[in-house]
C-alpha cells in the first residue's frame, strides 16, 4: 500500500514500483469487491466519543480495528453481542484525527443493524450487521 504523504490517502502504483511487484493476476480472488454501503443515516445517537492518542496509529489517524469496537458498543446498548453478529460489513469513510469528537448512531431491528460514526464535519464509517437467526 502507498500513501499519499499529504492526504495519506492509497495511491495507485504506477511506474518503477510496477516493475519490481509480481503480476498476481492470475491468483483466484478470495474476497468480493463490495460496493459502499448507502442508505439512511441513523438518528439516535448511541453515545459520542473523543478520539485518543492511544487509539492513533502511525499514519496519525484512528487505528482501523478501534471503529468495529465502536460498532460492538453501540450494539452492546440493544442488547447485541458479538455472538449475536452473523456478518458484518464496515465502510471506513474518513479518517480522524486525535481530539475529534465521533458520535455513533444505529438503527437496530430484530434482523440487522445499520450503525454509523460522524464527527461534525464528516461521515467517518457505515456498518450494516446481520444478526444470526435466532429460535422464538
């Protein structure tokens, strides 16, 4: 992966780079490619908080692995474990830096969940969960 160093933002490989990666073209592909998640956004916020340097990580943003975390709390509010999640899929929409303040919404029926962060100036993630069913 290469960033850009400004915007850290991937840029597409081009040039010498190009000559040194292996063409893995021909490998089977083990993940679909998914559209963006869309739809509308939740408008009950769960909770809000404040992005802390412990969570940052070398690109200087918030570490990907801490917004399935905010996920899961949000879900922990309706009741949801992780145990409960039969797939989940998050879009990573905006990075955010140390300071900034993350609201997280969700809308939650008995089949899924949608739940999504914002800072007040940008969508940072969408998640959209189905839950296992479960026996009445």
């Amino acid at each position: 992966l290469v960033l850009d160093a400004e915007t850290l933002r991937p840029l597409r490989l081009s040039g010498k780079i190009l000559e040194i990666i292996p063409d893995n073209s021909d490998l089977p592909i083990s993940f679909e490619k998914l559209a963006k998640l869309t739809g509308e956004q939740p408008e009950d916020i769960c909770f809000s908080c404040g992005v802390r340097s412990g969570g940052i990580d070398m690109n200087r943003h918030l570490n990907n692995a801490t917004y399935p975390e905010l996920v899961q709390d949000a879900l922990y509010g309706f009741g949801k474990t992780p145990a409960d999640i039969n797939t989940i899929e998050l879009n990573y929409l905006h990075a955010c830096q140390v300071g900034e303040e993350i609201s997280v919404s969700a809308k939650v029926t008995k089949e899924s969940a949608v739940i999504c962060g914002n800072t007040p100036e940008h969508a940072v993630f969408r998640a959209e969960c189905l839950f296992k069913a479960t026996q009445d």
